[in-house]
C-alpha cells in the first residue's frame, strides 16, 4: 500500500487554505463568544421541579427586577441558564427570591443548581493569564521541536522542522476557533477557561502527531540518503499512516464518549478537543510533512 | 563458547523477567487495594469475624473531589488595603483570612474549608472555599464583616426604679385591663357566647384567639394555674377572673378526659462488673449478681422492701431514698422495666428483671390516671417593670473600639517572661483609655471581638501614655492570634467580593455520575479497539491500560490531587495517550514481523525503534501541563496536574509494564509467530 500523499500536495494546500480563510472570515466577522469567565458578570442557573416557564414569561419576570440580562435560556429538560452583567449578592439574592414568588406555585419548586459571578478584575485576570499561557506554551514548544531535531541538517535546518510544526499547530488551533465562533455566532455558543486548556491540549497532542510524522523521516534520512526527499517522506508518511489514524482514534473514542455521556457542562470542552485532535491528525499528514518537501523544493530552487 | 553465553542470557533474562512480572502483579494489587479498600476491608472483617485474628483495616479515604463535583461554594475576595502602610499590609491580609477562616468553622461550622491569600499584582486576594455549604448567603453575610474590636467597662448601675410617669403610665394601663377583664367577666356571665367573647376581648395573638380561646387538653406541667382551677371546677363553668404578674385570664372548662395511667415504684438494683453505670466498688460477675438477688428475692416482701433495698441495692443514693422512683408514665423507663412494672399487680414485688443495669426488684406501689382538662380562655396582658426598663447587661460600651487602636503585637512581661500582647492606641484612644482606667482602677474592662469577650483584664492603675498590656495565660501562639486579631479590628480591611462560584450538591454528584460513566466508556471502547485490531498485543496493552487507570489513581489518592471535572476529562484524554505509545510499537513490530525478524528480537527492536517518538509526544504534553501548572488558577491547575501525571504515569506503563508483559507471553511462542500477531505473513521462502 503507496498512497502518493506528496503527489497531491497541491489538493492538500488548496482544502487546508480554504478550511482556514473560512474560519479566519469565522473569526473576524463575528469573533468567539466570550463567557463570563473572560468578560465578568453572572451566571445562574436554574432547575424547574414541575413546570418550567417560557423564555418569555421568565423575560417579562427579569425585567421587573430592571437587571441588565444578556441571555436568557432553556437547558435540559426542566434548568434556565441567566446570563446578566456582575450580580452582587444583594441583588442575587433579591432575583431568586423573585423567581421563587413568580413561579413557586401549585408545588412547583425553584431550585438554584449552580451560580458564577465574576467580577471585572478577575475575568480581567484570567484573560491575562489565558494569554500568557498559550504564548508560552508555543514559545515552549517551538523550543523543545528545535532541539528535538537538532541533529538533522540536511537537507532541512532544525529549526524548519519546529516552524513547520508550528505552521501546521496554527492551522488546526484557527480551525477549532473558527467552529467555536461560528457556535457562538448562530448558536450562542460561549467560550470559558475551559476552552483555552481545550485549545492548550490540542497543541500538544498536535506537534506530538507531527513529531511522530517528522521522527520517521529523521529516521528515514538517516538510513537511505540516496532516494529523493520527496519520495522519503512519502514513504516516512505511509509508515506511520496507520499509526496515526490509530492513535488519533484511541483519543478520539473516549472523547466521543466524554461528549456524548459527560453532561452538559462539558460539552463544548470535548467538542473543541475533539475537532482540534481530529485536526491535528489530519494537518501533520496533510500539512506538515508535504510543506517540508515543497520547502526543499524551494531550497533547491535557491541554490541553482 | 559464544553459543554458552547466548544461552546463558536468555536464561538470566527468563527469571529477570519473570521477576519484574511478579513486581508488576504486586504494585497492581497495591493499586487496587488503595484504591478501592472497602472490597478489601470487606474481607478484613469477615477474616477478623470469623478467626478473631484482628486484623487492622485500610485507611478508607476517598478521592478529593472539587467543588464541581461534590457541591460548595468558591468565593473570591478583594482586600482594600489602600488605607494600610504598605508594611502592615500582609499582617493585615493575614489577620483577615485568620477572621474568615474562624468564622467559617465556628459560625458556618464547615469542616474543611480552604481560605487561602493570593497575591495578583498589587492586589491582595481572599479564596474562601466551603465544600458543601447550601447557604451561600449566610456564608457571604458571616464573612463579609469586618471584625469588631470594642473595649467594654462593668456596668455598675443598678437596675434603676420606675420612674413616677412609668409607673402611672403602667398602672394606669394595667386598670385599663382590669376593666376589660371585668367587662368581658360581665359579657360572658350574662349570656354572650364564650367564643364571641374571646373573639371580641381576648389579647391572645396566636390561634388561641380565632380558634374560641381553646388552649386544647392541659396538663399540670403546660398551665399550672388553670389546672389546678379545673381540678375543681365542673364542665361548662366559666372562672372569675383569674389574676397572675403578667396576665388576667377568664377561663371556661369544656371538657375532662383520663390522662396516660402514671405508675409509682420502687427497686432494688443488683449491678455487676460491666453494667452500665454500675459503682466500680461493685464486685458481683453477672453470674454472682443473678445467684444473689435471687437469694434475695425468697426473702424480700412488701414490708421489709425498704430495709432490703437499704442493704444490698447497689444503685447510688439508695440508701437515702429506699429505692423509690416516684411516679412515672411509659417511655420514662427502659422497655423491660416498663413491661414488669405495668404487668405487675399493685403492691407486688416481681423480679428479677434483667436490663442493662443490671438486675431488678420491683415493688409496684400504685397506678393513678391523672385527668386532663381542657380550657378556652378570654386573657388580658399586664405590664410589669421589666417590660419597661430592660434588663441591665453586665458590660457598657466606654467609646473606645478598634477605630481608635493603632496597633497590637506580641510582648512579653520583662520579670516574669510571660507572654503578653501590647496595644497602642492613637491620640483619640489615648485619652478614652485614660479616662477608662482611670474610671476602673480595681475593676475588670472586658475587649470584646465580633461581639464575643476575648480578654477581661484587671485594671491595676491609670494608664495615660495609650499603651497597654493584655496579660493572661497566653501561649505565644494564642498571643499571636490575639494579636493578629486585634491588628485587623484595629486595622480594619474591608472585603468586597469579587466573584463567587457555587454547585449545588446534585448537580455535582450528577457530573461526577457523567463523566465516571464517559470515563468508564472511553476506556472500554479503546480495549477493544486495541484487542480488534492489534489481537494479541492488543490484549496485552489491555492489562498495561489497566495497570496505568489504577497506577495514575492511586496517585491521585496518595498525593491527594483534587479532582475537577476538567480533571476528569484530563485523565479520560490521558487514557489516549497512555495507549498511543503502545500504537507506536505495535505497529513498529507489525513491519519488523513483515521483515520476517524473529518474534523476540522483532519485540525488543519494536520498542528501541518506537522510543524516540513516545518520549517527544510525551515531552510535548509535559510541556502544556507544566505551562498550564504554572499560569492557571485553580480548576486549570487541576486540569494540568490530572494530565501531567497521567503522561509521566503512562510513560512508564507504556514502556515497562507492557515491555515486561510482552516479554513473559511472548517467550511462550515460536519465533515465526502466527495469526495473533498483526503483521505475520506465513513465511514463503
């Protein structure tokens, strides 16, 4: 079995381009959604013992209290999840107590299931740190792929391997931002910590499958010199096919098991994780490795 | 020569191996048993039952669960310390977390909660975690105030007489009801329906008022006054009206009824060693016990009852009352007791009883069955003086609180080494306190934190310079804390909350339900996606995967990670990445074995091969998790530790525990392998 993936590499580009301007378009025409982790404010939600009113009702219920709410919506079976700016406790307290005179009737009980409230300086904070994060953990990895391949030279620098990985990381974290903002944008999906760990996670196990991809043409270069590159790479590529689509199913299994049977708060957690491991497995065959021969291609060119 | 040595290698290599295998079965076992124990003390104790041999049982503690999952409220607060020198301000910052987290114990009475200072910029920040608590509320009102220091003085007036206006104003108030109370007599006495009346008249405010003045059947415990009044009064006759301190009452008798029966008795108790409540001078065996008041027994009657009881009852005090209980209803003696006595025929001895206080004789004196009245009422409500003047409290505030203290420390007495805490008080306080002590010389002032007296020391002479010494039997550390009190009544630190998460206790057991069900599905679904495709193996991997989910739990239970829910789905990621590196060396063998390498050596280069790919996949994950550890807050850092830790832990299973098991089976089949392994084609040369 020879699947000519170089070959092709044009068809790959070309998918992996368009993937890519669709969400980059995904993220500055709408954004990602953030939640009340990165922006401040409150959420509250609550569960309905017998009948759960309508978005309207519990509308028209909100807006006596003149509060600044952002969403109002039906979870599950019997919850209502409240977004509004920052409650104090004060004014929390004076909103479930209306919510239980409103609806507490006929043996229908109001029950508080969970509440955030975030101020200002600590979203402010976890935005900070969220940041700092992922350049760090890039700065890091970018790092540690260069010294991995520190003694490969030819006919590629180490340091191109670590770009090149990077390139394709880049790729499947704007395809994970570009589903979420289009969520966020058509079904109000928003975005908390969790999804920065999320995204922080799918950039490990990305540079690990294009590392794998990557250690086999090492490997491969180390042994038969002589062929063409781009040939060793398709070879080094129909290798380890089988172990990435292996590897990238053995993670994506439990993960499919944590969308499905994990609950509603976490969810959107396995959905990016599960888009950005798909992702990942595809970029480092897809993307990755033919960059590397199309790269030697232009060295070439140079040099003559 | 060299064939020798070939041999020899394997052979060492047999036992190295079937060694390391033992030690692989021996740290599965441990795993199990930390982490599920009660299968294991189930066990202990059916072992301890049935041979008496004692056996200790495992610690059975479970995982620490996050606020997520096991319900609780997570506060964060901001510490406004721009008023405070920048000097003071982490004593302070201390002294406030000291306060919340004493008043979060004592006043919430929450076990285990974390209060925790964090430092984010300049900013001083307050983590308060309370696992379990419903009320929030009432946690965000407790810890929400700043700590009051007051300086009290003994209040040394009397309890002051009525004035002349109080008492005509009480007087003439108290005639006022008078005259109702005779006009509502008048009303009832000439034909007005009792319940009218009391609908029209009575002061009563409770149910007492609309349901006709009835108090129900009363006992001569519940109204004193009237049953002793209806003890002799007939059905259906209305009082005069009845006069106490504090109310005019008009009573009407509606109805009498037979009470509970009550019994009186007396006993003769024989106790033995290991009675309950039983004298230690006692020294009867159970044995003894039973021979002897049977003895007993043939003797005792009626008239020599309390002579016996005086010379052999073993109960405490019996002498004095001759074994007399008085009266008691059913319920007020312990169940064999009680049967006895109601069965027994008045003025009869039975016995020997036996409860576990030993053996009784019983002598029934009698049953009686009180009656029970029941009363309506018309009542009035006087006013005495106590109403009036309220009632005197043993401190008074002297104006001096903590506003006006300007610092606290720990000293300690320059003769006598003990350890004291000295207060400085500012201008304002200086003098307060002078006139204070000036005022107390000889007496007690009491300081006073958050309401509660903390120190009541005695003033031995004026104190004009603003300092002063609180002395008493501190310990450095109590002085600390005093002082480290005071210092933030002093001091005060305002609180604001800058956010709080809270779970409710279902939804958090719900999520824990979830995601142990998606855990448990995610990890079967890869064992059999590994034993299909990979067969033997895969088999193989199956046991290292479940050496690796016990292995990574029992470190989570040891070193005490607190499991979130991201951690959860970290550890279900993790279950992926344990079997990647297995991925990687199975599929390395798979092509050594289509080179047609022998099965041994196909292994052994498997893993060489495979190895510089698992160690850069892990070091990448490492790499986030450490990041993550390092930046995050809380639930990222319980995300970080959950998946560091099952990266390093799945490294070494990968690695060693399948490497060994593979070992073992594998020096079970012939070298040219066969269909159990993926990538053996029948060798054609």
């Amino acid at each position: 079995m020879n699947i000519p993936f170089i070959k092709y590499s044009k068809v790959w580009y070309a998918v992996s381009i368009l993937t890519s301007m669709v969400a980059l378009y995904a993220l500055f025409s709408w954004g990602i959604k953030l939640g009340i982790d990165f922006t401040g404010g409150s959420l509250v939600e609550l569960s309905f013992a017998k009948n759960r009113p309508t978005v309207e009702q519990m509308d028209n219920t909100l807006k006596e209290l003149k509060l600044d709410v952002n969403v109002i919506q039906k979870s599950g079976d019997d919850e209502f999840i409240i977004r509004t700016k920052f409650l104090d406790e004060d004014i929390h307290q004076a909103l479930i107590k209306k919510i239980r005179a409103s609806y507490e009737k006929d043996g229908n009980t109001v029950t508080e299931k969970s509440l955030q409230t975030i101020g200002s300086s600590v979203s402010q904070q976890l935005r900070q740190r969220a940041v700092s994060a992922i350049i760090w953990v890039n700065i890091a990895i970018i790092l540690y792929v260069a010294y991995a391949f520190r003694k490969v030279s030819r006919p590629i620098a180490s340091w191109k391997f670590g770009t090149l990985a990077i390139v394709a990381l880049a790729h499947d974290i704007l395809l994970v931002m570009g589903v979420f903002a289009f969520l966020g944008h058509f079904f109000g999906v928003e975005v908390e910590t969790d999804f920065v760990l999320a995204l922080l996670t799918v950039l490990g196990f990305s540079v690990t499958d294009t590392i794998v991809v990557y250690d086999r043409i090492r490997e491969n270069l180390i042994h038969h010199s002589a062929s063409e590159f781009g040939t060793m790479v398709n070879v080094a590529l129909n290798e380890t096919l089988m172990r990435s689509i292996n590897t990238t199913l053995t993670v994506l299994l439990p993960l499919a098991a944590l969308f499905f049977l994990g609950g509603s708060t976490i969810h959107n957690f396995a959905l990016a994780l599960l888009i950005g491991m798909a992702s990942g497995a595809y970029s480092s065959i897809f993307i990755a490795s033919p960059l590397l021969v199309t790269v030697e291609k232009w060295q070439r060119r140079e040099r003559k | 020569m060299a064939q020798k040595k070939q041999v020899s290698r394997v052979a060492m290599s047999k036992t190295s191996v079937r060694t390391k295998l033992i030690g692989v079965v021996f740290l599965a076992i441990f795993c199990l048993l930390v982490v599920a124990p009660s299968y294991a003390n189930g066990g202990i104790d059916w072992l301890n039952k049935k041979a008496n041999l004692g056996f200790p049982r495992l610690p059975d503690k479970g995982f620490n669960l996050g606020l997520d999952l096991q319900g609780g409220a997570h506060l964060i607060y901001q510490a406004k310390i721009d008023k405070i020198p920048v000097g003071d301000v982490v004593s302070a910052v201390e002294g406030v977390r000291d306060v919340i987290e004493r008043r979060v114990r004592g006043g919430l009475g929450v076990s285990e909660p974390l209060v925790q200072t964090t430092r984010v910029g300049n900013d001083y920040r307050i983590i308060v975690e309370l696992p379990g608590v419903t009320d929030v509320n009432q946690a965000i009102k407790m810890i929400g105030e700043t700590p009051i220091l007051e300086f009290k003085e003994q209040n040394n007036e009397p309890p002051r007489d009525l004035t002349p206006e109080e008492k005509k104003t009480m007087d003439t108030y108290n005639a006022a009801e008078q005259v109702k109370a005779n006009d509502a007599l008048k009303a009832v006495r000439a034909g007005m329906n009792f319940g009218m009346a009391v609908a029209k008249y009575s002061e009563d405010t409770t149910s007492t008022k609309t349901n006709g003045g009835d108090l129900g059947f009363i006992t001569s415990d519940t109204f004193p006054d009237l049953y002793n009044w209806a003890k002799t009064a007939k059905v259906g006759v209305v009082s005069a009206i009845q006069k106490s301190t504090t109310t005019l009452v008009i009573a009407k008798k509606t109805a009498e009824r037979d009470g509970e029966k009550e019994v009186s008795a007396a006993h003769l108790l024989l106790c033995y060693k290991g009675a309950d409540r039983c004298d230690s001078s006692v020294t009867y065996t159970k044995e003894q016990a039973l021979t002897k008041i049977n003895e007993i027994k043939n003797e005792i009657t009626v008239a020599n009852f309390i002579e016996m009881v005086k010379r052999f009852s073993t109960e405490p005090g019996s002498f004095s009352t001759g074994g007399d209980l008085g009266t008691f209803k059913k319920g007020n003696m312990v169940a064999a007791f009680e049967t006895a006595v109601w069965d027994a025929k008045i003025g009869t001895i039975v016995g020997p009883v036996e409860t576990q206080f030993g053996y009784h004789l019983i002598y029934k004196k009698g049953e009686t069955i009180p009656k029970e009245y029941s009363v309506a009422r018309i009542a009035f409500y006087l006013k005495q003086k106590t109403d009036i003047v309220p009632p005197t409290e043993s401190w008074v505030a002297s104006g001096l609180s903590g506003k006006q203290l300007q610092h606290a420390e720990v000293a300690s007495d320059q003769r006598t080494g003990q350890v004291q805490v000295s207060l400085q008080f500012n201008e304002e306080g200086t003098k307060l306190f002078s006139d204070i002590t000036t005022r107390n010389v000889g007496k007690q002032v009491a300081i006073f934190l958050d309401g509660e007296p903390i120190s009541i020391p005695r003033v031995n002479e004026p104190i004009t310079s603003g300092s002063a010494v609180i002395s008493g039997n501190f310990s450095f550390t109590e002085a600390k804390l005093l002082s480290q009190r005071l210092n933030s009544g002093a001091l005060p630190v305002p609180v604001e909350l800058l956010s709080q998460q809270k779970v409710d206790a279902t939804l958090g057991a719900d999520s824990l339900q979830k995601s142990f069900k998606a855990g448990l599905a995610g990890l079967l679904l890869v064992m059999l996606f590994m034993i299909i495709y990979y067969r033997l193996p895969g088999v193989l991997s199956v046991f290292s995967l479940l050496i690796y989910t016990v292995l990574t739990l029992t470190i989570f239970k040891i070193v005490g990670v607190t499991l979130t829910l991201s951690g959860i789905a970290g550890f279900i990621l993790s279950i992926g990445m344990a079997v990647d590196a297995n991925v990687l060396v199975f599929e390395r063998l798979k092509e050594e074995l289509r080179a047609h390498k022998p099965l041994r050596s196909a292994t052994e280069e498997a893993f060489l091969r495979a190895w510089p790919s698992i160690r850069d996949g892990h070091v990448t994950t490492l790499i986030s998790s450490v990041v993550l550890l390092w930046f995050g807050t809380g639930f990222v850092q319980g995300f970080a530790v959950v998946l560091g830790t099952g990266t390093a832990v799945s490294l070494f299973t990968a690695v060693t525990i399948t490497r060994t098991i593979m070992r073992a089976v594998f020096g079970r089949f012939k070298d040219e392998a066969n269909v159990l392994f993926l990538g053996y084609t029948k060798n054609s040369k």
